[in-house]
C-alpha cells in the first residue's frame, strides 16, 4: 500500500463523466489494460490500496510507473457517485 503523505503533486486533472454513475471500476480496468495493451516500453501500471496520510482511508487507485523515472508515479483515482 502506497501513502500520499509524502508525494508531491507536480499536476492535477479532474473531470466529470457523464453518465458514469456505478462504472467506475470498470473505467479503472479498462484504462488499465489499455495501458497494458499499449505495450510503451518500461510502463507499468497495477491497482493499490493508496492513502493520504497515516490516517486517511485507502481508496483504490490505478497507479502508473515507467522504470526509468522511478520516482514518479500516476495516479488514476475514480470516485463513484
């Protein structure tokens, strides 16, 4: 499990999907075997249980990596609504 606490945010996107009401794990999966299928050399990405401090509650994440820039991760949350 990842924590935030100590992350720094280099950017921030957010947007709304129209009638993505009850799909947001199937957006998660979806955007994730995208990637996968893209086959970009050194990219990675799994789902983690990630928090925002000690304290915060772990939400599932899709989470990205590239090995040649290891300390830089992406950070794919979906928020049901």
């Amino acid at each position: 499990m990842a924590t935030l606490k100590h992350e720094a945010v280099v950017e921030r996107f957010n947007t709304m999907v129209l009638n993505g009401a009850g799909k947001d794990k199937w957006v998660m999966d979806t955007v994730g075997q995208m990637i996968k299928e893209s086959n970009m050399p050194g990219v990675f990405a799994n789902q983690q249980q990630v928090s925002s401090g000690l304290f915060g509650a772990k939400r599932p994440f899709l989470v990205v990596n590239h090995n040649n820039l290891r300390d830089y991760h992406m950070y794919i949350r979906v928020v049901p609504q």
